[in-house]
C-alpha cells in the first residue's frame, strides 16, 4: 500500500542534506550517551548509585547568574557568577574530583 501525502519527492541534494542533519543527530546523540555512561560508571565505582534523574535533580541545584550593566564610560559590563552548590553536589564534586565552580574570575 502506498499512502501519497501531497509532497514531492526530495532531490538527491536534498538527501544529502538530509543526511547530514541526520548524521549530526546521531553523532551528537552518541556522545551524550557516552558522557551520561561515563558519569554513572564513574559514581558507581565510588559506590554512589543513582539513576540519571536523580544525578539531575542534584547537579541542576546549582545556577549560574548573569547581570548585565553599563559603566561609567556607557560601556557594556557582564559578569557572570555561580551559587554555592549544595552539600550533596559537593560530595558527588569530591568523589568526581570536580571543580565545586566551572568557572573562576
């Protein structure tokens, strides 16, 4: 059975460009996949065993705050600062060896 929904058929050029968005997906998916595998594999060997909700649920505490301002000279000023992480973030930090802040000043 054939079902024609309105469309035409895309070109071969269009495939390809298809194919690429594709290819990216599924690149872009494998890598998540491998970093979300490492984590887990990394905290079970410290003996911390939680599902990935759980592993979001306690990173996704922390935040990052951005202010944005102008300064004497009306030049733009950004500065960028993250909260404190919460005692259970800082014990999966240690056992990682994990900076408690991604970023300094």
């Amino acid at each position: 059975m054939h079902l024609n929904c309105g469309l035409a058929r895309p070109s071969s050029e269009e495939w390809a460009g298809l194919c690429v968005g594709a290819m990216a997906h599924l690149h872009l998916g494998l890598l998540a996949y491998w970093v979300v595998n490492t984590i887990r594999y990394q905290l079970k060997s410290k003996g911390i065993h939680h599902n990935w909700t759980e592993i979001k649920r306690t990173t996704s505490t922390q935040k990052l705050v951005t202010t944005m301002a102008v300064d004497q000279k009306d030049e733009p000023l950004e500065i960028t600062k993250c909260s404190e992480p919460g005692l259970d973030l800082k014990q999966l930090h240690d056992l990682l060896k994990y900076k408690n802040y991604p970023f300094s000043k």
